[in-house]
C-alpha cells in the first residue's frame, strides 16, 4: 500500500464520520462536507492503486 492508498483511505473514513454527525445534528453542510471528503478519498485511493498496479507491472515486464 503507498501513500496515496493510504490517504485515500483515510479521507474516506473522515468523510463518512463529518457525514454521519452531519446527519445527527441535522448539519447539511457538514453532511455535504463527508460526502465531498468521501469522494476525494476514492480518488486518490484509486490513483494510488493505478501506481501500485504500474509499479507491479514494470517490475514483472524489468529484464
């Protein structure tokens, strides 16, 4: 896991707290807030693992 996966994965988790106290405390914008972190978690989740998957084939394809 590099370091982008690992963000990633934590700005999901952030987003899916600020999201549900959103929803508790009848906050929208705080609940639009997790929802926008969320988001942005899985997509540098997602660049992470489009490096890992490069860095995995190039060293499978390396002489």
């Amino acid at each position: 896991m590099n370091k982008d996966q690992a963000k990633g994965v934590v700005e999901q988790v952030k987003g899916k707290v600020n999201e549900a106290v959103g929803k508790a405390t009848n906050n929208p914008a705080k609940e639009m807030k997790g929802d926008l972190q969320q988001g942005a978690g899985k997509v540098q989740k997602a660049y992470g693992d489009a490096k890992e998957d490069a860095k995995d084939k190039a060293k499978r394809n390396a002489p």
